[in-house]
C-alpha cells in the first residue's frame, strides 16, 4: 500500500512519520519544503506538489488546519487522483463539511474516511494515539493496518460524520478541563500549597484528568506548548457550540470555556498555546503557576 500524505505540521508529520517507520511507503507533500527533510530522512519519497503525489500513490491522506484548506487540496488533488483511489481525511472537521466534502470526493470516483485523532502530538509521535474513525467498514478495514501504525485505539464511530461529532466531544471536554485544571492550580498556588506536591495529589485523586497530567505539567513548567493554539481551540469549540444548537442541548461550561479562550486570544493572539488560558488567571491575580521538575514539552 503506497499512501500519500498532504499536511506536515505538529500531527500530521508525527502520523506520517510512523507510517514510514512501520514499513508503508510513503509520499509526503507540504506547502513549506522543510517539514518533510526529516520523513525524507527516514525514507519517504517528496512530492513536488500535491498533484503530483495525487497522481503516484494508492491513497492519499490529509492532516490540514482547516476546511477551506481541505476543500481547495482535494479540488486540486480530485483530477490527478488513481481509479479505486480512497481519500482518509484526518484533519478535524464539522460533520457539514465531512459531508459535503465527501460528495465533492465521490463525484470524483474517490470514497472518503474520516479520521480524525485525539490524544496529543506527544503520542502521535509515538504511534500511540486515538484514531477516531467514520465511514464504510470496509475502508476502515482497507485501512486499519495503516491506523495501527499511527494509533494504539482505533474505533470505527459508524458512517461519515459520526466521527467529527465524536472529535469535537472530546476537544469539547480537554478544553473544559484545561480550564479546570488551570483554577485548581491557581487554588493550590495562593492557597500557599506547594505546587508540584499538589500536582501529583490531584493526579492521584478522583479529580484527575488526562489533562491534568499533561497539559497541567507544561502549565507549571511555563512553557503551556502542546502544540495546539488559541485559533485550533476555537475552531474546535466553536463545532462543539454549533452541535449544541442543533441537537438542543445547553453547552454551559464549553460556552464560558469560549469565552476564556475569546480573551486569550485578545492578550495573547491566535498563535498563542491553547494552555496559555491559564497565564490569564496569572496575570490578573499577579501569580505565578511555576513548579521545578516538569518538561518544557510532552514526550
């Protein structure tokens, strides 16, 4: 199976890098040259354009930042791409667009996966990462030896769409804890506690989180760089709002969660990392989340 692959920044050059390592061959393609000399490195092939990979491989995955960026690469990839040719989309997108983008695919001969991931770039670099996956079950088994070599749980969600849902759940509830996570600390801090010890109390206790133990260390660290920023969370939030307007449910917590996120953005501007909502609470109470002993990144 010879995939290529279009998108080279945080996530999808980790995926991609794993599919090298398991022994798939591999065509990657970004528009900056540079995010793929390390996967040239390890043995994929360079395309000089998305076209151009399009055209000389059996399947072409994307891992992009948006949905207009998906839709303009599919348009252009659509003409070039080989009969039987399937399109796994792992770039997080709303349910309307996986489906839209899937009839643009189809008009074309070319059947669509959606699979976004979740879990942190962290374990996509380790081949460890959630792989949510929805479509026919029988391109989820054309593919699942390709996912097990980028993730360690995979879960087949049911038909297109069902995994944006899913996606936007899930980011939904890691911004709700980061938020979370981000007062309890602050409470521990001016409650005059000793902040790694409360760190590792609060990851052994009922209030844990995997957000907690991750996005937590890197907030005490004061790095907050997980590879994910302001806009993405955003983005993200704002799919999880939408879903709560049209399926009737009242979003309280992912709407103030937003809002903190709205403000973030203000101080600190897009590119900003999604942890940093919890330098706003530093900034206003004029204190400080710093504890020795936690990494600058996630491994």
């Amino acid at each position: 199976m010879h995939y290529g692959y279009i998108g080279l920044g945080n996530l999808g050059a980790a995926c991609a890098g794993c599919l090298v390592k398991d022994g798939f061959r591999v065509t990657v393609y970004d528009l900056n040259p540079a995010l793929a000399a390390p996967l040239v490195a390890q043995g994929a092939i360079l395309a000089d354009s998305a076209e151009t990979l399009a055209a000389s491989v059996d399947h072409v995955i994307t891992c992009l930042p948006s949905p207009a960026v998906s839709e303009r690469v599919l348009r252009n990839i659509l003409p070039h791409t080989a009969q039987g040719a399937s399109w796994v989309e792992m770039s997080t997108l709303g349910r309307d667009e996986v489906l839209k983008l899937a009839a643009v695919a189809a008009g074309a001969g070319v059947r669509m996966m959606e699979l976004p991931v979740t879990g942190g770039v962290h374990l996509a670099h380790q081949g460890r990462i959630t792989m949510l996956a929805g479509g026919e079950r029988d391109l989820f088994d054309l593919h699942h030896k390709a996912m097990q070599a980028m993730g360690d749980r995979i879960f087949h969600m049911g038909p297109l769409g069902s995994a944006s849902i899913i996606k936007v759940i899930t980011n939904m509830l890691a911004f709700i804890h980061l938020k979370a996570t981000s007062e309890a600390l602050m409470l521990a801090r001016r409650g005059g506690l000793d902040l790694a010890q409360s760190w590792h109390a609060i990851a052994a206790s009922s209030g844990n989180s995997f957000v907690h133990e991750t996005e937590g260390a890197l907030i005490l660290n004061g790095s907050y760089d997980v590879a994910f920023n302001i806009d993405l969370a955003l983005k993200d939030l704002g799919f999880a709002l939408g879903f709560g307007r049209e399926f009737g449910v009242p979003l309280d917590l992912a709407s103030m969660t937003n809002q903190t996120y709205v403000a973030a953005k203000a101080a600190y501007g897009g590119e900003a990392q999604s942890p940093m909502i919890a330098k706003l609470l530093e900034d206003l109470l004029g204190t400080d989340l710093r504890a020795e002993g936690f990494p600058a990144r996630l491994e």
